[in-house]
C-alpha cells in the first residue's frame, strides 16, 4: 500500500476546519502539522484535530521536513508569500482561491513551482469532482451544440460585522475575489471546453458594482467576451443572497447546473439537467458518495504520487487566465488593492515569510 501525503495547513480558519476533517476522512493524505501567525491558535487547532505538530509562524511549518503537501488557507494577501515559499522549499502546494491577490501575483507562485517542479493547484474543490468533468464531456460531446451563452452567479450575505475579513479592503475582501473567482472560473472552464480544451483568454470585459464604505465590493456584475463567440455574465455578492447555479446556452440546447460551486455538501444532490432543442429534458445524477473536499485531497494526493503537476481541470495556464479576468473585473469598477501597486498588505508583513532553500 502506497505512503499516504503528509499534509501541512497553513492558517487555521473556517477552510482550514474544513479540510482538515477532509483530511481525516482521506485514503491517501494524513494532516502532519499546522500553522498560524499565533501559537496559541495553531497550538488549539491541533488538539481539535489531533495534530502531532503546531507552529507559530508559517515558515515553521513550511520548512518542517515532515510536510509534503502545503495547504495554504491564510487570507488572501498571505497567498503568493506562502505558496511561492513553499514551492522554493520543495512542498507541493494546495493554495485556496483566489491563488492570488492579481495576476502578477499568480505568476510568481506559477513560476516557482515550475523552477522547482512542485505539483500546485488552485483549490477550486468543484474542479475535483465527477459533477465538473461530466459536464466537461456533455459540452466536449457537443450534445446542447456549440455554446453561446454562460450565466455563472454565487452570492451569499455575510452580515455587516465590521470584523469580518470579507468587509476589510486591505485583506482582500470584496464579492469579486472572495466567490466572483468562481463565476469567472467556470466561465473559463467552459470557454476552454468549447475551444477544444486549452485555456483561453477574456477578450473583452464590462463590469459594475456597488462598493461598500469599506472599499469592498459588496455585489457585482460583469459581461465576458471569449474567443469562439462565448458570452459569459457573471454575478457575485458577499451582501446579497443570489441563485447560485449554473445555465449553459448552446446552439442546440441548454444545460443547468443547480449546484456548480459544493455540489454535494448543501442543496441539491449533485445533478446536471440538459434540455435539448425539440426532446424532453434530462436529467443527469453524479455520484454522492464522497465529500467535495476529501475528493479534493484525494485528488491532489493520487497526483502528487503520480509525479504530476498540475490538476488535468485545473491547470496553471487556466489559473493565469482567470486571475487576469478578476484584474479586468476590478479594474472595471475602479477597485484595486494593495499588491496591485507593489505594495504588500500588512498581512503579507505579518506572515514573515521568506524564500528558504529546499528542505
């Protein structure tokens, strides 16, 4: 029987729960050490889930020799000092949507797994599970025809807590970065699909939002031009409960997704329903029978044990491309952030990250 992973989580939020209960359930990873920025925190977190080793600080945990795999689940201006550092210490690296704060970002920690031959992917769970690669081949099959239209939405409302990092503009809050990244995605997704399969670049962009006293956006809008006549509108919101589903206009028919983004873990059973011009609609179950997120760690360590270095749906070119759309998006409603200028966030500073060689 095969070694299973062993797995570091770096940040100890609500995603960071999430996956190590994933982790628990997994057959091929094991969570070996955690991290937070404080002891205490990292030191609690490990006894909830009876983890043998804690670290006060992320660089502990991404120079411990114990650690495989690197989860990155800190906040989203921490992203690209993680990833890229545990990259350079020879980890591979699971790192949580968006994989950065711009696309400038995102190339660095491309970059640095490509020098270091790292296995990384952008942790878009749903990209992990059967749901995602059947409507991959329902498109490729051309069964609704060549596609023309995507309406991609995924909005909830957070509340108004001022403490909430959603709400905090110098963390990378707003609708956009937090689930728009979804949207986009799966726009990109569909649009590659429709090309034959390799990652395409957004062609045009037209976008709007209302934007909070904060400076977040709290719920916005775009349209997305893609090569091959694909039209995507996408939809998000942090402040606003929205349907989020999926609808796919094609030539020939439509196909719906009710639930895109956790299939299997709220809503619906993971369904696909595909209305063909002139027949009755049909409708497609996927399996059940795992959770999303130890899919998801079962995929990244079936990968990593194969030598691989990418995930075959979510690949670093797709990444790129996607980061650079949520740029457009925000560029389009005059929302930057700190990174966009070069500056990092003070969260970045917090995490005293720095390159080490490898481990």
């Amino acid at each position: 029987m095969q070694q299973r992973c062993r797995w570091g989580i770096v940040g100890t939020g609500k995603i960071a729960s999430i996956m190590a209960r994933a982790l628990r359930d997994s057959s091929t990873g094991r969570l070996v050490a955690v991290a937070s920025r404080s002891n205490s925190r990292a030191r609690d977190f490990a006894a909830e889930f009876e983890v043998a080793t804690h670290h006060g600080s992320y660089e502990s945990l991404i120079a411990d020799p114990e650690v495989e795999i690197v989860y990155v689940a800190s906040r989203h201006p921490d992203h690209r000092a993680c990833a890229t550092a545990a990259a350079d210490a020879g980890k591979h690296v699971l790192c949580e949507k968006p994989l950065a704060m711009n696309a400038r970002d995102a190339a660095e920690i491309v970059e640095a797994a490509r020098r270091n031959g790292t296995f990384l992917m952008e942790a878009f769970a749903y990209r992990c599970h059967p749901q995602t690669s059947r409507l991959v081949e329902i498109l490729a099959n051309g069964d609704v025809g060549q596609v023309r239209i995507v309406d991609a939405a995924f909005g909830y409302d957070a509340g108004p807590a001022p403490g909430n990092y959603l709400l905090a503009h110098d963390l990378g809050g707003g609708g956009i970065l937090d689930v728009g990244c979804y949207a986009t995605s799966m726009a990109h997704l569909i649009a590659a699909t429709a090309s034959g399969g390799e990652a395409v670049a957004c062609s045009d962009l037209a976008g709007a939002a209302r934007i909070g006293s904060s400076g977040v956006d709290h719920y916005a809008a775009a349209v997305i031009k893609f090569p091959g006549q694909v039209i995507a509108r996408v939809a998000c919101a942090i402040q606003l409960n929205l349907d989020s589903t999926l609808r796919i206009y094609g030539t020939k028919g439509t196909v719906i997704v009710p639930s895109p983004w956790l299939p299997g873990r709220h809503g619906p059973p993971p369904t696909i329903l595909v209305h063909r011009h002139g027949s009755g609609p049909a409708q497609i179950d996927v399996d059940a029978s795992a959770d999303l997120y130890v899919r998801e760690v079962d995929a990244v360590g079936a990968l990593v044990r194969q030598g691989a270095r990418s995930h075959p749906l979510m690949g670093w070119d797709e990444s790129l491309a996607n980061m650079t759309t949520l740029d457009r998006w925000r560029e389009a409603i005059g929302l930057g952030n700190p990174q966009d200028d070069g500056q990092p966030a003070a969260g970045v500073h917090a995490a005293g990250i720095t390159s080490p060689g490898r481990a």
